[in-house]
C-alpha cells in the first residue's frame, strides 16, 4: 500500500519505519525534507522509503497518516488538496501548550476538529494512544496490545485496522469518529503515567476478557 506520513518525529518516524519495513511504499513529509535529520531518518527506513512535503505525502498516500503536534495541524490540515474519499488516520492529539492536560473537554475532540478541515477524506482515529517506542510490534507480557479505532466510514475503518494489526496490534472497532473525545483522554492517561509521574513508556494498554467463574 502507499502511505503517506505527515510529521516526522518521534511518532511519524517509528511509524514510516515500522510500515516501510514491512513493504509498504511511504512517503514521510516534513517542513524540511531535505534536513540531515530526514536523510538519517529515510535511511534507517531503508529503500522503501521517501522524504517530502506534506501535500506530497497526501498525494501518494491511499491511506495518508497525520502524526504533527497540535498546534501546527489545523494550518497543515487545512492546506491540503485532494484527500477526498482517502483514508486520513489521525494519530494526534489535542495536547495544551503548557502540557497540562487536553484542549477541548468531551464536547469535542482532536478527530472531529481534524474531520472538519478535511471535509472530504474519511477520518479514522487510532495510533493515538501508545508510545512511540512501542509502536512496531510491541511486546507486553499480559498479551497484545489493544489499538482502538474510531470514525464514520467503516470502508476507512477496515483499512486502519489492517495497518494497525500489521504492527502487531489488537484492533477494536469503538464506533464512530465522536468516541474520539474519549479515545484522547485515554491518550492522555497514558501521556500522564509515561511522562508526568515519570513511569516510563513501555507500558500498553490490553482487552482481557475474564475467565468463566469455575475455570
């Protein structure tokens, strides 16, 4: 599949590797793409892969991957031409300046904002809450992570859903794209353990359902 990646930190860099790895045809955008920093980058991902600008990422994309800071998103969002009818995975979120919690409360969210200066793609919420160092085939020792998947379009959905389980992944169907102001809270519980209380991010968060009583 061709993807594009627009942002190449920590998240848009593991997952161009991750997806360029396992033959994917990627295209990872930045603001600088002939950088030093994208060339280490695009050879680490090896032959698979390629530097660009954003809108270039959104044209080679059939699934197009949205990992920027938030504060740049909607300018960069915005900007874009031709995602009509594309898959457009929303891997951010609404994370405050001052880092002190999430923009927005639960009467809106990250992937509905994303949704509105996008009015034609299909936006699917997911990748949005792990680490970047956990996601290419993560291994946790109660079982496989869960990656939850929000948005409208269940076509989107089902093509989300097979990136998510290629990187190893449990993915869970939670509705549509408004169960994102959920889904970033739960990012932000993450973020909050890994970062603030300084626990580390190699942690993930698993579905178990419970053993029948007697078992």
């Amino acid at each position: 599949m061709k993807i594009g990646i627009i942002g190449a930190g920590m998240v848009g860099g593991a997952l161009a590797k991750a997806f360029a790895r396992r033959g994917h045809d990627v295209l990872v955008a930045s603001s600088d793409p002939s950088s030093e920093k994208m060339k280490a980058l695009i050879a680490e991902a090896g032959a698979n892969a390629q530097a660009g600008l954003a809108q270039e990422a959104a044209d080679h994309g059939d699934a197009v991957i949205l990992a920027t800071p938030w504060g740049k998103t909607e300018e960069i969002v915005s900007a874009l031409t031709g995602l009509d009818g594309k898959t457009l995975i929303d891997a951010t979120n609404p994370i405050k300046e001052d880092f002190s919690g999430l923009e927005g409360g639960f009467s809106d969210s990250a992937g509905e904002a994303v949704q509105r200066w996008a009015r034609g793609a299909h936006v699917v919420k997911t990748l949005n809450t792990i680490g970047f160092m956990l996601m290419d085939a993560p291994e946790v020792a109660a079982g496989r992570p869960v990656m939850f998947i929000a948005g409208d379009d269940g076509a989107a959905k089902q093509r989300a859903a097979a990136l998510v389980e290629e990187l190893g992944f449990q993915p869970e169907d939670c509705g549509g794209l408004a169960m994102s102001r959920y889904l970033e809270p739960l990012a932000w519980l993450w973020i909050n353990r890994a970062m603030i209380q300084q626990k580390g991010g190699t942690f993930a968060f698993v579905l178990s359902d419970a053993a029948p009583r007697g078992a």
